[in-house]
C-alpha cells in the first residue's frame, strides 16, 4: 500500500512539475489559472461525480454514502471546534487573519489532491465514490458555515448553485433509478471525468509559479 501511494504521488508531482513548467516558457498567468480552475469546478467535477453514481444501485451501498456524510460533517465540526480553540485573535494582525487561518484549516483541498490520490491508489473500487460525499459536504459547509466565518454571513446562492451538489444530486436520481446512462451518456461522462487528475495537478503546477513569483 505504502508503494502504491508513494507512486501515485510521485504521478502526481510529475504531472504538477509540467503544468510549473509550461506555465513558465508560456507565460500563463492569473486569468489561465481561473480558466482552468473553472473548467475542473464547472465542467471534469460534475461529470466524475455523475460517472461514479452511474451504477447498479445496492441498498448497503447507499446506507454507506449516508454514513460517510454523517461522518463528514461530524469532522468538518470538529475542525470548526479546534480552529476556534487554537487560533485567538490577540492581536491587530490577529484579528486581520485569523479567519482566514481557520478557514484554511477546516477547509483543505480534498478534492484536487484527493480524487487523483485516490483514483490512483483504488482505481477499481468505491473509493472515489465515497470520497465525492466527503467533497460535497466540504462544498456545503464551506459556502454555509466557511462564508460565515468570513463575511458574518451565508451566501445560499452559492449553495444552490454549487455544481458539484447539483451534480451529487442528479448522481442519486441516476443511482437510484433501475436503468444505467445510456452508453454514449456514460461514455461521454467517463472520458471528461478522466482528466480530473491531470488538470487538477495541471493548475496546482501553474499555482506553484504564482507563488514563486509572489513578493512579501
């Protein structure tokens, strides 16, 4: 197991190592990176969801998504409870990013990181397909509970609109329903939902020479 995740790893940073490079010799900047962080957001995350609920449905299956959503809520609540007990707001600088620290802490990137790891290490099992509950309760709780540690407030839009909840639940209705995609559907989905990994690793590539280029 140990071997199989050092290599996915390794894939990994190798793919991110060519996005750093090309995004140097090209001069890629800022509005190349939201296009491509739009494109994964938008477009390869909604399909991979729907591609990994068009399944057969098995009832033990979906009493696991509940209990994996459960579970994700429980731990992004307990990240709530441990920022706020650790990171106090003392002084002016405090106060300026604390926030954003705790945010950062309850928030991470399960999902650009996540999915290729996963995917790479479990490409034959339900791995990914539990990890998608996880990433849609992140996506909830961050626009709900995440927008409110930072603006005092809650942007349901965000909420309503978020793709990837959009997305997980039109994956139910599919998993639910006693037919498959048809196979030009299914096809279609499965091969966007397959560049998830090298865009993901692409832009986090790209990111890398936004922050070698940022000045203190």
């Amino acid at each position: 197991m140990f071997v199989l995740v050092v290599r996915q790893l390794f894939i990994m940073l190798l793919i991110a190592f060519s996005g750093f490079i090309v995004t140097k010799n090209f001069g890629f900047g800022e509005k190349e990176q939201k296009f491509v962080s739009k494109i994964l957001t938008y477009f390869i995350n909604p399909s991979l969801i729907i591609a990994r609920f068009d399944m057969d449905f098995n009832f033990e299956r979906l009493k696991t998504l509940g209990i994996v959503i459960f579970l994700s809520i429980v731990i992004h609540f307990v990240m709530i409870l441990v920022s706020i007990l650790f990171i106090r707001k003392r002084t002016p600088v405090d106060y300026e990013f604390a926030d954003i620290e705790r945010v950062g802490i309850v928030f991470t990137n399960c999902g650009f990181i996540g999915i290729p790891l996963i995917s790479g290490v479990f490409p034959d099992s339900n791995g990914v397909f539990y990890l998608l509950a996880y990433i849609v309760c992140f996506n909830f709780l961050l626009w709900t509970c995440g927008y409110y540690m930072l603006c005092g407030k809650i942007n349901f839009k965000k909420v309503i609109t978020n793709p990837n909840i959009l997305a997980l639940i039109l994956g139910l209705l599919i998993f639910c329903m006693p037919a498959r995609l048809p196979s030009v559907l299914a096809q279609t989905v499965n091969h966007i939902s397959s560049m998830n990994t090298g865009m993901a690793m692409f832009l986090l590539g790209m990111l890398f020479v936004t922050f070698g280029n940022f000045s203190y």
